[in-house]
C-alpha cells in the first residue's frame, strides 16, 4: 500500500535530483497532472480510505491511480 509505496518513490526523486543537480518534484507533478487519463495510471475505481471513495479520475482515496508500468 501506498505506507510502502510512498517512501519508495520519495527515495527515486531524491534520486533522480541528485543525479540531475536540480529538484524536478514540481514539474513532474505538473507533467502527470497534464497527462492524466493518457495510459501512465490505472484508475481505481472502486474501494474507499478511511472515509474517502475511489471514483473514475482523481479522487482523494487512490490520487492519480496505480502506475501502469
């Protein structure tokens, strides 16, 4: 789950800026938020957490959805 996850993927951006000498957090969330629905993600749909439901697009329980990789 995403307790997992995000640690994971905060480790790979701190990565990719060291590699990069530069921070790239900001114009990657924009890149993702500008390509939504174009196949990077699977939607969740269905589910809930804590309170918070899954609905078709970005929703508070699963964000962007899972990466399609």
């Amino acid at each position: 789950g995403t307790s997992a996850v995000s640690p994971l993927y905060s480790a790979l951006m701190m990565r990719i800026n060291g590699a990069l000498g530069r921070p790239h957090g900001v114009p990657l969330n924009a890149w993702l938020y500008q390509h939504r629905g174009k196949g990077f993600f699977n939607d969740i749909i269905q589910g809930d957490n804590n309170g918070y439901n899954a609905g078709k697009g970005w929703d508070a329980a699963s964000g962007l959805g899972s990466i399609d990789g």
